[in-house]
C-alpha cells in the first residue's frame, strides 16, 4: 500500500480549527427557561451533532482523496507466445543443381519453395528473419513481422530474380554452416534490450570460445543465464553439404567455429536448432551434441538424402509443430488508486446532507 501525496494528510490537522470557527459563526440563541422544559422538547443527539459530523468526515474523506492511498491489485493475461525464428538457407554453388529424376527445379528452387511455406505456417506475431551462406554469410533479412517484406528477400535468393547477393553467394563452393548458425545467434543478441545485450568484449569472447576443439561445458555470461535467453528462439537452417566440426588449425585461422561448439552453445543458452541435412555424413561430435541425453533438447537433424518437395514440406510440418506457439498466461500487479471512490463518496455525503437540510422528515429528526 502506498499514498501517493502523503504531505495532503497534514490538512485533517485543520479539522478541529474549521469546526471551531463554524461554532464560532453560528448564531447564538438564547433559550431562556430550558432547563424547565420537558427532556422531549430537547434537540436529538443526530440534530444537535449530525452536521459537525457529517462535515468532519465530508473533510476526512476529500483529503484521502487528495493524498490518493494506493493499494495493489493483481491482474491474469492470456497470451500467445511469440517465436523469433531465423531461417538458414545454403546458397552455396551445388544448391544450382538439378534435385533429382523427374524434377524440372533445382536443388535451391526446392528448398526456398520449403523456407516460405515454412514461413507461411508461422503466427502473425512470430518475428522471422533470413541468412543465406556459402563460403561466408550474409543476413537477408532482420527478424520482422511482416511476411510480405520476407517474400521480397526471399526472391533475391531465387536463380529466377538473379540478384547480386544470390550471384555473389553462389560463386563460393565452400559451405560455411557453422558461422551462419553464429551469425543466426547474433542476430538474437541484437533484438535484446540494450542493457541486457552481451559487449562487444563478450561477443569477441564468445567468438573466440567456439573456435578449435569440441568443448564439454561452455562459459555462458551470467546476465544471459537472468534473462532466460533463448526461450522462445528457433535457428532452422538448410544444407547440402558436408558438416564438419570445423576444429583444424587451419579452420581456426580462418576464424570459423566449431560446428558441434556453436550447436552446444545453443543448447545451453536455450535456442533450439533444426538441421535439415541433405548430406547424411554429418560429423559425429555435431551429432553426439544433437542427441545429447536423448531428450533432443539442443532440437533436431532431419535428413533429406532425397529431396522432394513433398518430403521437404513434411519436414517443415514437423519444425512448425515442435515450434508450436503456446499460450501463456502473464500475472501482472498494478497500483489501484482510491481518489475517484472517496471522491464520490464525499459527493454522495454532501449531497445525503442536503436533502437533511430541505426535506421535512429529516428536519423532524
């Protein structure tokens, strides 16, 4: 419980002052001989106090008013949650390649059709965002509500709209998986408030934590750990290449970090990742940290050896289920004022003592 102007109290101090210059205002009669009259011609004790009473608690109840005593209320919302979900496409050269016997679309045709159904599927609120890899990656599209701006980006990945990011992109032959999935946590970074969003000297850290061998246990900063980072967050990318743990020396020169590395870091800070592999030689330490304790709570590999529409559509089904939106509740607590009820019950008084003062009835009292 609070009050809001707590020095307005210090006016029922006038209280007792107004109450003795009313006295002192009202008209002296003089009766002589009351004591001889009968005790039934005597005034009762509601006429000869009601007034001062009434108005002394006309005037206690304006000042709380004023000084408006708050108190809590707690209040239950219904909501449904809203997922950040990046998408993941390999732009890499050999996604130009024809999908397979009787198909007239490539490779990449395939899985841009998959990404926007996929998208497609997802809330209104939902906040989608767009990375394209190849040797290296380069963000599309920042997370975004509007699905018509992520069709827009999605067509400069198209062998169709032949933009100069695709052109660019499908000249690298190398599949440069693990730094678009850094790249994808970056960005997630990025959408936190500005206090709670890791340094420059704690992204730097971070980067240089995932490079070389595969690590049992990663450093996670404590004020991520508060924040409950990732609940909520999705990474879903698609490649057709070979993913490797990326843990040589020359990999480290390169600057490109372990995949099974970047995977656990996800796993830890609460992102859930959805590989679609077209490749089924996946390294086995990126696979150890997909399978984990069996649970699959770092997400999910889903291979794809032959692609199909079909096929790529029922997989991207099952991300949407296991990406269902769930309906939350939020209790929230909020300060209730009492100035407008005290108002009004003094309202009410003055008015009660007005009709005391005109009807008949109240004046036989």
């Amino acid at each position: 419980m609070d009050i809001q102007y707590p020095w307005a109290l210090s006016f029922v101090l006038l209280i007792p002052a107004l109450l003795r210059f009313k006295k002192k205002l009202a008209p002296k009669l003089g009766f002589a001989g009351v004591m001889f009259l009968s005790k039934r011609l005597e005034a009762s004790f509601l006429k000869r106090h009601g007034e001062d009473l009434l108005m002394v608690t006309v005037m206690a109840t304006l000042i709380f008013a004023i000084a408006n005593i708050q108190y809590s209320e707690y209040w239950q919302k219904t909501y449904v949650e809203s997922k950040w979900i990046m998408i993941i496409q390999d732009l890499s050269g050999s996604m130009n390649r024809v999908a397979g016997q009787g198909e007239a679309m490539t490779l990449g045709d395939i899985a841009l059709e998959g990404a926007r159904e996929f998208i497609s599927m997802r809330q209104q609120d939902d906040l989608i965002g767009v990375i394209a890899f190849s040797s290296f990656a380069q963000l599309i599209a920042p997370p975004t509500l509007d699905k018509a701006i992520l069709e827009k980006k999605m067509r400069l990945l198209s062998r169709r709209g032949d933009s100069s990011i695709f052109r660019e992109l499908t000249v690298g032959g190398a599949t440069n998986a693990s730094y678009a999935a850094w790249l994808g946590l970056c960005v997630f970074f990025m959408l936190l408030p500005d206090e709670q969003q890791p340094s420059v000297e704690e992204m730097d850290s971070f980067r240089h934590m995932l490079l070389g061998k595969t690590q049992n246990q990663l450093e996670i900063p404590q004020k991520l750990k508060n924040i409950h980072f990732g609940r909520g967050m999705a990474i879903v990318l698609f490649s057709d290449g070979r993913i490797e743990a990326n843990q040589s020396e020359e990999d480290i020169r390169k600057g490109l970090p372990n995949f099974a590395n970047v995977v656990k870091l996800l796993k830890q800070l609460g992102v859930k990742f959805y590989l679609i592999a077209v490749d089924p030689d996946i390294n086995r330490e990126v696979k150890a940290v997909f399978e984990g304790d069996g649970k699959g709570d770092a997400g999910r590999i889903f291979y794809l050896p032959v692609v199909s529409r079909q096929k790529l559509s029922e997989i991207y089904q099952q991300i949407n289920d296991m990406e269902k939106n769930k309906l939350l509740e939020q209790i929230s607590r909020r300060k209730k004022d009492t100035r407008r009820p005290l108002t009004a019950a003094a309202a009410g008084m003055l008015i009660f003592f007005a009709l005391m003062k005109t009807a008949p009835w109240f004046r036989r009292v």
